[in-house]
C-alpha cells in the first residue's frame, strides 16, 4: 500500500508539471518509452539501475548514457534522475501506471484491452472503437489481441469491467443449460425436450 502511494504521490507531482508545461501527453509518452528502453534485450539496463548494490554515482552516470541518446523532454530527464538519487527507481513502473492512469482521467480518456478469434480489418476495429466510446461516454484507447479460443466475437476489458460476447462464452452458457436441464430429472416440458 505503501508503494501505491509513493507512486501516485511521485507521479502527481509530475503530472501538475505536465499540466503546467502543457505537456501532458509528451511526458507520458516519453516515460513509456523510456520504459521499454529499459526492457531492451536481456533487461541488463533495468537490473542495473534497479539493483540496490549499484552506487547512486554509477547509477546515474548509466542514467545519463542513456538520456544523451535519447530525445526525452528535460522535465523527464530531470525526474528520472530524481528516482535514481531518492532510491525510487524501483518504482518507476508503477509511478508511470498511475501517471498513465491520472493523465487519462485528466484527457477524458479510458483504456481498453480487445481479444478477438481473428485479427480484425480497420473498418471492425473502428466499429468496436466506436461502440466503446458511445458505451463509455469517452475516448477509448484499444489494444487489440488475438486469442483463437474464443472462437468468434470479442471479450472486451475496461478498467473491471468485461464485456464477453464470444463464441466460446455462449456456447459454454448453451451447455450449463442443456446440463442443468437434464439434472432436474424429467425432460418433459423441458426445451431441450421440445426442440
């Protein structure tokens, strides 16, 4: 609990910054892409700025390797730098969640995961973007997946909540039916019985 509230404390702080520089969206895409720089081959760069027995000097000095290659916005640079000599660095990934998350609520903005049995066409995604939207009240923002389980339709995900209208759900529905139907003993008058 602790951490979440470090995070979201850090990421505020960054977020007002982002608002008064009018930067919102650039730092949040900066951040993110830092991330995955991060994350870059075997993670050797993630492990050596968040290993505890790695000096803040030498930390800093890789940080800065990095930076110089890279065309983030100084008050980025500046807040990476910040974690790296307050010992926050291991929390960069959730003060960049919750950055996400504050930058989103702040833009009117909602995410959403989208498993489909296929890959769909630019027209469905628009379509399935659309109905989101108008079912939100929000611009929705769509990573789209495949998961050929599913069969047909789409299990869509938005914050808790979950849409499922695939295939696969339906037909497991039609079979917890036909199940309970034949356990009630007689099948007289029972669907299954008059189909």
């Amino acid at each position: 609990m602790a951490d979440a509230s470090l995070a979201r404390r850090y990421s505020r702080a960054l977020v007002e910054l982002g608002q008064q520089h009018d930067q919102i969206d650039r730092l949040g895409a900066d951040l993110a892409s830092f991330q995955q720089t991060l994350d870059l081959g075997d993670g050797m760069l993630r492990r050596a700025l968040e290993n505890p027995g790695v000096p803040s000097v030498q930390k800093r000095a890789v940080l800065g390797a990095v930076l110089e290659k890279a065309d983030y916005h100084p008050l980025v640079r500046n807040f990476l730098r910040l974690l790296i000599d307050k010992g926050r660095f291991l929390h960069l990934t959730p003060i960049v969640d919750s950055y996400g998350d504050m930058a989103d609520e702040l833009a009117g903005r909602v995410r959403a995961t989208v498993q489909t049995a296929q890959p769909l066409d630019d027209k469905m995604q628009a379509e399935v973007q659309a109905t989101l939207a108008s079912a939100t009240g929000a611009e929705v923002v769509i990573t789209w997946g495949v998961d050929p389980t599913l069969i047909g339709g789409l299990v869509a995900k938005i914050g808790d909540k979950v849409i499922d209208a695939s295939v696969r759900t339906r037909l497991e529905t039609l079979k917890h039916a036909l199940v309970a139907g034949t356990q009630l003993g007689s099948t007289a008058g029972s669907p299954v019985a008059e189909a």
